[in-house]
C-alpha cells in the first residue's frame, strides 16, 4: 500500500487543517516537517513543482495542497485517490 505523505510547517493553518481531514477518515500519513529544513522544502518543491504547503503525496504521485484535498473529498473521490 502506497504511504501518504505530507509536507509540513508548524504555523500553517492549511496544514493542520489537511491533517485534520485525513485524521477523520483514519487515513494513515508520514508528516514531513520543511521547518528549519531547507533540504526538505527543496525536495518538496522538486517534487510538487510548489512553494507552499502542504504537500500531499501518495507514494511518489503528487496529489496537492489542502484545498484539492478538500475539493477531492467533496466530490466523493478522496478514499479512492489515497487507497
């Protein structure tokens, strides 16, 4: 089963907001804090091709920031995105 990833600030409102989300559908996710880690926020901007965060990964395929997520639960497709 491919791992969520999530990478991370502690003063982002997006993210706690994300991982409030996948907390509530009991989704397992690995939380990548980028604070303090210029070598993590490189890799996340490598692979998102983004600045901000979160950035939400299902193994390597990127699945985006907190309002695709949401926008992805509120049409019905998020479990099936992230199984």
């Amino acid at each position: 089963m491919p791992k969520i990833s999530l990478y991370t600030t502690a003063y982002c409102p997006y993210c706690t907001h994300a991982k409030r989300l996948l907390d509530s559908k009991n989704i397992n996710y690995v939380e990548i804090s980028v604070d303090n880690s210029p070598e993590l926020r490189a890799e996340m901007e490598a692979k998102s091709q983004r600045r901000t965060v979160p950035q939400i990964f299902n193994g390597d395929k990127h699945i985006g920031d907190c309002m695709e997520i949401y926008d992805f639960e509120s049409s019905g497709k998020l479990s099936a995105l992230l199984a």
